[in-house]
C-alpha cells in the first residue's frame, strides 16, 4: 500500500501551503503515514543536532560569526 503524500517534502518544508494542507489532512486518518511523519521529524531533528556538532567542531572564529548572527549563513550553517 503506497500513498500519494510527499511525506519528506512536508518534514523540510519544501511543499505550497496547499500540498501542505493535503499531508496534513492525509496523516490525520491514515497511521502509517502518522507513524512516518513522526519518524522523519525524529531523522530531522537528528540531522539538525549533528549540524550543531559541526558548528561546534568549526573554528573558533567561524564559530564567533555564526553565533552572532543567530539564523545567519555563515560557515554552512542551516539557515531558515
Ligand atoms: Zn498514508
């Protein structure tokens, strides 16, 4: 059974508010959908404490630059 949601899409936040609408709707009667949802946010939040690593791991002087511009692009950093 396969279904027609873009389920990764929707956890990076890559979809129209309308296809957003769509995978909303879609997880909220179907639980293996559910169930995936909540297993790619798990991935996802996974993914985005090993950016903080990196951040960490990168030198001090880029790391001063990312952290005073919280949200900034410097170094590779996530941006939102
Ligand atoms: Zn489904």
């Amino acid at each position: 059974m396969s279904c027609e949601v873009d389920l990764k899409a929707y956890v990076v936040g890559e979809v129209t508010r309308n296809e957003r609408g769509v995978v909303e709707d879609h997880v909220r009667g179907c639980q293996s959908c559910r169930e995936e949802l909540d297993r790619l946010n798990l991935t996802r939040s996974m993914l985005a404490s090993l950016e903080d690593e990196e951040i960490r791991a990168a030198s001090p002087l880029c790391r001063t630059a990312y952290l005073s511009r919280a949200g900034g692009r410097l170094c590779g950093a996530p941006g939102r």
